[in-house]
C-alpha cells in the first residue's frame, strides 16, 4: 500500500494519511443532510402539477454511496487526496429550477444527470473536456461560481423565513420572532464564529450545534432512543435506475438546456477543485495536472453512480484542501474519506432532526464561500463586467442557473464584438449564443 501511494516519496505516512481523511470527511459531511432535504425540497409546500417529492431517505442512502464510490475511484485510480459528493449548486439547480421551476419530474431531471454524465465520459476519453473548458472566458467561469452562490444563500435565506415574499417589494426580511427563524439566525452566527475561528468541518459542527439548540428550546424533537440516531440504510428502491427507465424522456429543447447546465457548471467546479487541491498539496508539475484524465475520469464516472443511484451530479469538493492542509497527499486519504462515508450510511435516522432551520446556515455560509471569485474578474472592462454582472444577479433573481448563464453568454459575444475584439470570442461561444437564444424563444 504504501508503495502504490509513494508514502515515501511524498512525505507522508498512515496516520497522516488517516486524519487527512477524517478531516476532510468532516469538512463536508453537512452535504449528507443537506443534499436530501434539497432534492427532497424539504420547506416547500406546494409542487408543479404532475410532479412528486422524490424520497429523502433513498437520496440520503445515495448521497453517501455516489460519495463513498467516486471518492474510492478517485482515491484508488487517479491517486488524488480529493473527495467527491453531490454538488452544491447543482442539486439546489436540480431541485429548484428543474422541477420547481421547470415542473419536470425528478425522475426525468436524473436522466439528464445521467446523460451529463455519459457525455463527461465521452469527452474525457476523447481529450475534448479539458479543450472545452479553455474555450468558456475565465471571466465568466467565476462569474458562474459566484451566481451559483448568491443563489444557494437566498434560498438558504428563503427556506429560513429570515428573507420572505411580499407583495408589494418581491421579498422584505421575514418575522424574526419566529422561533424558527431565530434558531436559523443562531445557526448562521455559529457556524460563522466556527468558520472565522478556522475550525475545520464548521460548517458540519455548525450544523450539529443548531440541531442541539434546537432540542433544548422544544423546536426539534431530540432522538428518544439508539434507533434514532443508528438504523440501517434507507432503501433505494424509490430512486435506483429510475434514471434509465425515464431516459427517453430528455428529447427536449428544455431538457437540452438543462444537460448543457449540467455540463457546464461541473465543469468548471472540476477543474478548478482539482487544480486548488493539486496546487495546495504540491502535486502540480510545470503548472499541470499529472493523471488529469484519470482525475476528469473518476469525476465523470462518480456522476454516472449517483444519477443511477438517485441523486444529482457528483463532483470534486473543494473542501478536500481541509485535508491537504491536515497533511494528506495521496489517494490513501481519499480512501479514508470514503469508508466513513460508508460508516455514515447507518446514521440515516438523524435526518429527522435536520430542519430548515438547520440546513439553511450551511446553504447560506456555502453560498459567502462560492462568492469568493468575484475578485478575480475584470470589473474594469465593461465587455466583460456586463455579461459577468448578468450572469451573477440573473441567478437568484430569476431563481434559475440556467437562466443567469443563458444572459451572461448571449451578452457576451455582444459586447465583445463591439468592443471590437472578435478575435478573442471563441467558436464556441457563437455555438452557446445560438442555443440560449433558441432555449429563449422556447421558454416564451
């Protein structure tokens, strides 16, 4: 074992390896709660007709296996100390935009995840991935990450009841002597106070402290015995292969758009991950990537298990720098990371003590962090800060990721050309101009 990770070679040895693993575990085992209640849309009443809730319990079960398996592959094949779940942003895109948006049904909206999937492992063999990539402007490849954050806090935000609708304003600031909403304000301010104090996981212990707090004031009923916080794993009947019996089902101009969504942001979240985590463990060579397509493989592969399993797509966190920082180098600690999302598998009955009220710090503290890339882009340059600027505020205002990327692209190519730089628009993103103007058209 130590051979085939170079323990030696790198410096490290199995105790580093093990905490690296552990810790980067604890840096993101929130989405194991939070993932469920998103799909689930969990705080939402009322469902587009013809549309069902998916189950929580199945999702939960295949949040921890998508994690557990596209980590191990990850860890076993492309030997990254990188650690893979279901995505922020995207399941909050799938939830919200697709079904509640859209009204197209979960099972159909994990085809498309499917579908994404099979394509990433197509472009990944064929080497097109990483070109593709190079031909979307930097500019709007942050301006993407930091809509998709404004996006989750204001749901974050929504679902808490401290930002509500109002009839004459759009939203105002909810009731904030309800005592839901104060347990979720309580929780924002923990897991701020954790967060600032550089603790690792603390968006995770934020969690559990909310979830505490709760109990002792009455709002959430605490576990009245072992079976309520150690069970077995919820099965996966009400989700597993729904999304290739429901696959002839993404023929649409609609769902089409919602592939390329798909597509995009993983992406992008991937490979900036990937390099983050490289460069911050020392692995990068001559500024590159040694195994990136074994590394874009297992992330490809990770999205075709979980949309099979029942969750939407599967991608690389960020939060694996928590290990690198704690000492990992090797995909030993990917190794670790994913056996306790194994272990995680059996604390499936605590999934009743995570509220709203619990979940909606972490949506909101998740969405500051994605925030972070709006100091990278040219705000100087008008022909970029407008589509930029578009693509950010479009998100949350429009309640869609689809949507805010559609206006940043079509405007795009536009204030290029005037500005005359043409030479500087990639091909592709003429093609992407035309698709968001027909998705356009269709929407209308």
């Amino acid at each position: 074992m130590k051979k085939y990770f170079r323990f030696e070679e790198l410096g490290t040895n199995y105790r580093t390896e093990f905490i690296a693993g552990l810790t980067t575990f604890l840096a993101m085992a929130y989405i194991l709660f939070v993932n469920p209640a998103t799909l689930a849309l969990v705080g939402v009443e009322e469902l587009p007709e013809g549309v069902t809730r998916i189950d929580q319990g199945a999702v939960f079960t295949a949040t921890a296996l998508a994690a557990a398996v596209g980590t191990l592959v990850m860890g076993l094949f492309a030997k990254y100390p990188i650690a893979l779940a279901p995505g922020m942003g995207l399941n909050a895109f799938f939830a919200y935009t697709v079904i509640l948006g859209y009204g197209i049904p979960w099972e159909t909206a994990l085809a498309g995840v499917l579908a994404s999937g099979l394509i990433f492992i197509v472009l990944t063999l064929t080497g097109l991935r990483e070109r593709i990539i190079n031909a979307i402007p930097g500019n709007l490849k942050m301006a993407v990450g930091a809509g998709i954050g404004l996006f989750i806090a204001f749901i974050g935000f929504q679902n808490s009841g401290i930002v509500i609708g109002d009839p004459d304003t759009m939203v105002a600031l909810g009731d904030l002597t309800d005592p839901n909403t104060l347990l979720a304000v309580f929780g924002v301010v923990v897991t701020v106070i954790l967060l600032a104090s550089n603790v690792k996981g603390g968006v995770f212990y934020g969690m559990i402290i909310t979830a505490i707090a709760g109990m002792i004031v009455g709002l959430i009923d605490p576990p009245s015995s072992a079976g309520d916080i150690v069970g077995p794993a919820p099965s996966l009947a009400p989700t597993f292969g729904q999304a290739f019996a429901h696959f002839g089902d993404i023929f649409t101009i609609q769902m089409l758009v919602v592939i390329l969504t798909f597509l995009f942001v993983d992406f992008f979240d991937t490979a900036g991950t990937l390099v983050a985590v490289a460069t911050k463990a020392g692995l990068m060579k001559d500024n590159k990537l040694p195994r990136a397509g074994k590394a874009l493989f297992s992330d490809s592969a990770a999205t075709v298990v979980g949309a099979t399993l029942g969750t939407s797509t599967t991608t690389s966190y960020v939060e694996s720098t928590t290990g690198v920082s704690a000492g990992g180098k090797t995909g030993f600690t990917s190794v670790v990371t994913a056996a306790f999302f194994l272990l995680a598998l059996f604390f499936s009955p605590l999934l009743s003590i995570v509220t709203s009220a619990v979940t909606a710090p972490a949506l909101i503290i998740v969405g500051v962090l994605m925030c972070s890339t709006l100091r990278d882009i040219e705000w100087g340059s008008f022909e970029i800060a407008v589509p930029a600027f578009l693509t950010i505020i479009m998100m949350p205002l429009t309640y869609s990721i689809a949507t805010g990327i559609a206006i940043g692209f079509v405007f795009y190519p536009i204030t290029m050309l005037v500005k005359g730089k043409a030479k500087e628009i990639n091909p592709v993103m003429y093609l992407l101009f035309v698709i968001f103007i027909l998705y356009f058209i269709f929407l209308s």
